[in-house]
C-alpha cells in the first residue's frame, strides 16, 4: 500500500458507502462510492491507475527533452552555417544520425523529431490468409503440431510454410479459433 495515500472512510446519513481517497501531492479528496467489501480492491486499482498515469507523464516529459534537444542541435549548425562536422562534434552525434534528424524535421517539423516505432511498416514475408486458414484447418482436422503441419503442407498442398511461420499463425488465430465446449 502506497505509504503517500490517506483513506478515510465518512459514513454520512445521507451517503453510507462513501470512501474518500486523498493524497497529498493533490490537495484534494477523491469520492468513491462502493459496498464495503469491494473497497481495498477499488483503492488498489485507483493507485495502479495513478501509477500508470504518472508512468504515462514522465515518459512524455523525457520526449519532451529529447525533441527540445534534437532542435536545439538542429538549430546550432544552422547558426554555424551549415557547418555540420564541427555541430555533431559538440553534441556527440554522428553526421548520418543528424540528417536522418533533419530529414525528418523538414519533412514533419516537430512531430518528425519524436522517437518513432522501430517495428517496419510492411512485413516482406507475412503468410497469406489462405494459407493461414489452410494451416488452421490441418491442425483442426489433424490435431498436428508445427512440425507436422509444415511437412503435410508440402506434401500434400505443394505449399512451403516454415515450422517457425506456422507456429506464428497458430498463436496468432488462437483466440479466434478456440474450441467452444458448448
């Protein structure tokens, strides 16, 4: 329990299951209405909320600095002008990491500066969907594992699908796919 946060627990007339959480930082008392014996599990999940929410807001300030950061050296060499060797020297970066910075600056300004996710935007080698539903139909009929789905494929579809993609598919369509015992 988190040492920062008060509970009190107010039984007015009028109000019998109000439960008020506070916290010093805040200056302020949150009202929660709920039966007695949902309260500790209501109080926990409100402090990992918070939690989460403070993670949230630190992180974005850390994005804050570093595109305040990127733009300040951005700015520097075009101050220098254009002397870009003597810039990346001073604020320790290599000359091809600060023209992918410009590139992206001059094409998005700002929002180019931000940490961007590295996963690629298309996937070169993603398993058609008709080879995925073929590969769910074996397991079902079959009830193989990858190894044996892989090989039956090759054997009897004259299709080539890896043990590693077809292991892919199988947890990728797990939900979708689950055996109702109804």
């Amino acid at each position: 329990m988190n040492p920062q946060i008060v509970r009190k627990q107010r039984s007015f007339a009028a109000q019998p299951g109000l439960l008020s959480i506070e916290r010093k930082e805040w200056g302020f008392a949150l009202p929660l209405y709920c039966p007695r014996k949902f309260r500790a599990a209501i109080v926990e999940i409100f402090i990992q909320s918070c939690r989460t929410i403070i993670s949230i807001l630190r992180s974005c300030q850390i994005q804050a600095r570093k595109v305040k950061a990127t733009l300040r050296m951005l700015q520097h060499a075009k101050r220098l002008s254009d002397k870009v060797s003597q810039t990346c020297r001073f604020f320790g970066v290599s000359r091809a990491l600060y023209y992918i910075w410009k590139k992206r600056y001059e094409k998005n300004a700002l929002a180019g500066l931000r940490d961007q996710p590295r996963r690629p935007h298309n996937i070169r080698y993603r398993i058609p969907p008709e080879i995925v539903s073929l590969i769910l139909r074996i397991r079902e009929e079959r009830r193989y594992g990858a190894v044996r789905v892989s090989l039956y494929l090759q054997r009897h579809h004259a299709k080539r699908g890896s043990i590693a993609g077809v292991r892919i598919s199988f947890s990728q369509s797990a939900p979708e796919h689950a055996t109702d015992d109804d």
